[in-house]
C-alpha cells in the first residue's frame, strides 16, 4: 500500500481516513514482520497479539527501541542488506543496528523528499551543513549524523560543509556560500548544539552580519545542552534573527530506528506527523494512550520500515499532543511537543551525545 500513500500530499488527510490507511498497513507491516523475524515474532506472540482485535492504530503492540541496542533485529537475509545504520551514544553505550535493504532505504528517500517538500517547495536547493566532511568520511565518528546529511544530500542541489575538519567554523566558505546564493532560498543544517556552538557563537565572536532572511534553518535534538545554559527554543530563534535575519526555522524529531518519518516545525513551532507516520503517547502506569494535552511516553509508528522490525516503536522520550488537524499552519495530523528524554533513559540523541562528550557549560 505504500504506492498509495505516495499518491498524496503529506499532510493531507483527515484523522478518520488517515487511521484507516494506517491501521490497515501496520497490521499488514505487523503480520509480515511476525513471519520473517523470529525475535519479534516470539515477542508479539508472548502478548497474545490478534489482528482481528486490531480496531485503531492505538491496538498495535510496541515494540520497545532499546531492543535494537540488544539484538540484531531484521526481516531479510544477510545477502539482502544495503546498509546498517546505527544511532549514537556516548562511549561505552550500545547503538541500535538498523539494517535496510534497496527497497527501504529508497522509500525512505522518496518520504524524505515528499516532508521536506511541504516545507521549502519542490525545488532542490543549496545546503550548506554545519558540520565537518569528516563526518561522512570517518565511519567511526557519530554514524547517525552522517546518515542525516547523506540522507539531504537528495533533496540539495549542491552541499557545502561549513566547518574545518576541527570543528572550526570556515569564514572563507560561509562567505562563499552566501555571496553565491544572494536574494535565494537556501538550506542550513546542523545538529541544533552544533549550529549553536560551532556557528552561531563564532559569527557572534566575530563581529561580522550576515543576511539569511531566504535560509531554512533545519536543526534537530540538542535541546536539552543548550536549555541547561538557558538557550529556550525562543532564544535561540531571537539570537539567529537578530544576528542573521535567519528568515525560517525548521527544528525536527526523528530517530535512526524509523529514518524517513521526521516530524518537521511548522511555521507556528508545531512538530507534525505525516500520513506515512502517527504519534501515541502513552501513560506511564499501565501504557493506555493519553489525551491530548496530556503528557506521556512517546511512541512513534511508521510505514517505512519493511526490513526491519521498527513499524511500532515505544520510545524513551516524554511529549504531548497538542492538537490533531487543526493547526494554524493548515497542515492535517497531529501535532506535538517533544518534552526530552525520559530521567531514566540514556543520553542518545546525535547532537545531546555530541554536546556530552564535548559541549562547553
């Protein structure tokens, strides 16, 4: 059904006919993913699962995301794997293993392509990546923020790097890039503690303004290390407007176990699901779905993955959904407020693993 679901905008269904192309395709995803991954067969068998008692996406069992850090989670052969992908940490923490064949790393392009779209318009533009090349050179640095900008580079027309090798920002290729791309929209990506501290901090160092009224800025994670030091989401925004007359935002949550499946900010600081992907949160004391309004433990569903297992995923992040199909911005679907990781959890995300291990208080 996924050729469906590519037939239409990404934000253009309505909750009752976005559930039931949903529930249908999770409980076809659930069905195959039973036959052909026996860990996860053995786990949704142990919870008695029945698709017949499948009534709303809601009854779909979770799956819990550390499992990915404890086995090597997969619905295809060996022979059939094109990458693994595998999510950040801090030293001596386990990563998740993802393994994609063609057929799912392609659909999680096209998805990509078609979120983004909504966003900056069909158009490929210029992006220039707050981050150094190393990152997707080095297969030992943090392999998630390098999948993120591989995973861009599809909807970039040119990608320019903005950091030197150490982390220093590159004034002579910042200038570059802006003077070429003068009066046109263009992309800024980073990790949010990167573009924070690596580029924001060191234009700010250096006296010099720059207008970047036509960029999207696309950021993700990161809040928790910047929030600490008192840099709210609206600081952040309030410094780059003032500094660079940074014209868009585009914050972002994702996670390396469902890539593809972003839930973008829109234009009224809102992060929302697409039609390919649906947000639950959940109770802390018995996991029944919580209202709107109501904060829980996130869990993310998602079309895409059809070669591993990470369909229904229960995270280990706190949110609230704070609204469904009406939002100001005229998007259909719910959206949500991304709290932080839950006390207990590990520190995993790209940017707050990065801003650990080397960020400045």
């Amino acid at each position: 059904m996924i050729e469906d679901f590519y037939e239409l905008d990404p934000y253009e269904l309505n909750r009752t006919d976005k559930e039931e192309m949903l529930r249908s395709e999770l409980i076809s995803l659930t069905e195959y993913h039973r036959s052909h991954c026996k860990a996860y067969s053995d786990f949704i068998n142990s919870l008695g699962y029945d698709s017949d008692m499948v009534k709303s996406v809601t009854d779909i069992p979770f799956f819990p995301v550390r499992m990915f850090k404890e086995l090597d989670l997969k619905s295809i052969d060996d022979t059939d794997i094109f990458k693994t992908m595998t999510s950040s940490g801090t030293t001596g923490q386990k990563v998740s293993k993802i393994f994609l064949d063609k057929e799912t790393a392609m659909i999680q392009q096209k998805v990509m392509v078609k979120i983004l779209s909504s966003y900056w318009g069909r158009k490929r533009l210029p992006m220039l990546v707050i981050d150094t090349p190393e990152v997707v050179r080095n297969r030992e640095m943090f392999t998630a923020r390098g999948a993120a900008i591989i995973g861009l580079q599809i909807v970039s027309r040119e990608t320019v790097y903005a950091l030197n090798d150490d982390m220093t920002l590159n004034f002579e290729v910042l200038d570059a890039f802006l003077e070429k791309y003068k009066g046109q929209r263009f992309i800024i990506f980073g990790f949010t503690f990167l573009v924070w501290e690596h580029f924001f901090k060191e234009i700010e160092k250096s006296g010099r303004k720059y207008d970047m009224s036509e960029a999207f800025l696309m950021t993700g994670g990161g809040w928790k290390k910047l929030e600490s030091s008192a840099v709210s989401r609206d600081v952040f925004k309030e410094k780059f407007r003032s500094l660079c007359n940074m014209g868009h935002f585009l914050d972002h949550y994702g996670m390396v176990e469902q890539t593809g499946c972003i839930y973008a900010e829109c234009e009224c600081g809102h992060l929302h699901a697409s039609i390919y992907s649906d947000v639950i949160t959940r109770r802390y004391t018995d996991f029944s779905p919580c209202e709107i309004g109501e904060k829980g433990i996130i869990q993310v569903v998602s079309v895409l993955p059809h070669s591993y297992p990470g369909h229904s995923l229960l995270t280990e992040d706190e949110g609230i959904i704070l609204g469904e199909d009406d939002c100001p911005c005229g998007r259909k679907g719910k959206y949500i407020k991304v709290i932080g990781r839950m006390k207990s959890a590990e520190l995993r995300g790209c940017s707050d693993t990065y801003a650990d291990k080397y960020g400045k208080n």
